[in-house]
C-alpha cells in the first residue's frame, strides 16, 4: 500500500493531535503492548516505544518529523 499525499497529511494531524494529548495527559495515559500490535510489527517482542510515556512522546516527536 502506497500513501498519498493527502494520507500523509491526515497521519501527520492525527499523530500531531495524540502528542497534544500525551503532552496535556501523558500521566493519564495507560500505555500497553498488545499482542496484536506485536503481530503487526512481526516481531515477539514488546513495541520498545510502548514501555514507558516517556519512550511514546519521544517515538510520536520522530514520526511527526519524519511525515
């Protein structure tokens, strides 16, 4: 699957949005490895940047730049 333009922008304003809110709640939030994330990602072990707030904020501050 390709992403457009347009698919990179909605990504981008979503991941923008949940970094507001980790930075506004991020003590609030609960944060949880999955197996189904962990299937999709195709790997056994835990997502490393679902192990703390701290590592989220961090991974959604890299995806925004990225986008």
């Amino acid at each position: 699957m390709t992403l457009t333009n347009e698919d990179m922008k909605i990504i981008k304003i979503l991941v923008e949005k949940e970094l507001e809110e980790i930075k506004k709640d991020g003590k609030k939030v609960m944060i949880v490895n999955s197996p189904f994330l962990n299937k999709v990602a195709g790997d056994d072990a835990d997502l490393p940047f679902l192990s703390s707030e701290v590592k989220y904020k961090q991974y959604l501050e890299q995806l925004v730049n990225k986008l």
